[in-house]
C-alpha cells in the first residue's frame, strides 16, 4: 500500500496537530492542585508555601481559571517528546510517531495479519494515529484497540516499580474525553476498541486475536509486565513491538528484559531516540 503525497501530506499534518507542535501556547505549564502531605511538614515554611499555593490553584480551578506558567515553545524538544504539551493529544513527541508511522506502513505493505494496539493512551493522541493511518490506506480489516485505566497511573506496587505518579491530574483522562478526541477528528467508528481498566484486569482476556503493532506506554515495571505477558504471543511473526519509555523508565526496561528473559527471547531491540525503543517479532 504505497504512501501518496496527498496521504503524506495528512498524516504529517496530523502528527503536528496531535503533538501540538502548531500551537507556541502548547509549551506553557500548567499549575495542578497538588495538596502538599503531612510528612511534608517537616519544613514549614516550604509546607506553608506549598499549602498556599495548592489552596490558591485549588480555588482558581473551581471558577474555571486555570494558572499557567508561560514557556516558549521549543521545537527541538517537542520534535523529542521531552516536555508535556499543556493541550495537544500526545506527549510522543515526533520521532516515536515517525516510528509509529514506519511499523504500521510496514505491517500494512508486507501484509502482515493482525490488529493495532496502544497499552497506555493518555488522550489518544497515538491511537488517533494509528486509525487515521488506516482510514489513510484504505484498510477496513483491522482494528485499533486503546487499553489505558482512564484514570491515570496506579499506585506504584513497590518501590521497585517506578515513580509515583498517580496524583498527577493531567495524566487523568477519562474514557470519554478520548472518546471524544477521536470523533473531533472523523475517526470514532467500529474500527477502534476501547479496554478501559488496569491492564492486568483487562489484557488477560481482551477479544484479541492477533496484532501487528502492539506499543507499550505503561512506563511502570507492573504495567509493562502485565502487558507483555497478555499480549506478546498474539503478536504475529513480522509485527512490531514498539516500548515507548524504554530508555527513560528503568523500571520499564527491567521489565521488558525480565520478560524476554524468562521466554528465551533476545530480539534486535532498536532506539528510537532518547526514550524508546522497538523490535520485530
């Protein structure tokens, strides 16, 4: 299935409009209600400012005002997927979407069976990809399935299992909310699957058969885990596996060679960039 400038053209418009990178105002940061904790009180001036502070923003939120810290735009770290867009649909960034955009050209030009699937979705942004790609080619056979918790990251289990990022709130992102960025773009048809869930409640028994590109965002050692065990035998010989926080979360990357460790498995693992990284089953 041959690329046209015309096809060119769209999708490369739409990984600038899904990583924000047409908007300067992307960069800006927004200030979360974080309520500081008790154990914090050991330094009471900084507990004070930070109380303070939380109080502030908490109170501004609840008259629909949001408090920002105005960034300038850099293109460099947007095209690397270093900084959190405040709006926009993916924090990838360029060069994984490049990446993401090659595995499924791939998959789709040398035929190889199987679905589309992102473990950790954030907005969509991605998996908006991933469809749009499809709907590009003309492919109405496959299926783009969105498994994330749309509540966020859980709980680390351990201490063994990555940061705590939980009480992140804009990592909080509700079903419909990404429901609704895929209509905003044409692309919310029968061709898109939602798992809303832990991955270790709803990987195991996902109506899958089996998928071409299967890409990992969980960041977290559980959640890379959870899904690698559920998944990775459905992905066809040919396909790719793409680990979008390989190099930038420890505790992803230990899981992943945990993981192929206790299969015998030592695929070619390929970076993308300074994050992640990707292989062919």
């Amino acid at each position: 299935m041959p690329a046209t400038e015309s096809t060119d053209a769209y999708l490369d418009l739409l990984k600038r409009v899904l990583s924000a990178s047409i908007y300067d105002e992307s960069a800006w940061i927004y200030h979360e209600p974080r309520r500081p904790k008790l154990a914090e009180a050991q330094r009471p001036l900084r507990f004070a400012e930070d109380l303070l502070r939380y109080l502030v923003v908490l109170g501004l939120r609840r008259r629909s005002v949001i408090a920002a810290k105005v960034r300038p735009f850099d293109a460099k770290i947007r095209q690397e997927g270093r900084d959190w867009p405040c709006f926009g649909y993916t924090m990838t960034g360029h060069r994984r979407l490049e990446n993401v955009q090659r595995c499924v050209q791939e998959v789709l030009d040398k035929g190889v069976p199987g679905d589309l699937l992102e473990a950790g979705a954030w907005r969509g942004g991605t998996t908006i990809f991933m469809r749009a790609m499809l709907k590009a080619h003309g492919v109405t056979d496959r299926k783009v399935w969105v498994a994330d918790s749309f509540e966020g990251l859980p709980v680390p289990v351990d201490q063994n299992d990555g940061a705590d990022f939980s009480e992140i709130g804009i990592l909080k992102v509700s079903l419909e909310t990404v429901r609704a960025n895929f209509e905003r773009f044409g692309l919310l048809d029968d061709q898109v699957e939602f798992l809303p869930g832990w991955f270790s409640e709803t990987l195991p028994n996902a109506p899958i058969e089996r998928l071409a590109v299967l890409r990992l965002d969980g960041d977290m050692y559980s959640s890379t885990m959870d899904t690698l065990t559920s998944l990775y035998a459905k992905v066809s010989p040919g396909g790719f596996v793409i680990v979008d926080d390989y190099h930038s979360w420890e505790s992803c990357r230990r899981a992943v060679h945990d993981f192929l460790d206790q299969h015998g498995l030592k695929p070619d693992i390929q970076s993308i960039d300074w994050a992640g990284a990707y292989w062919r089953v």
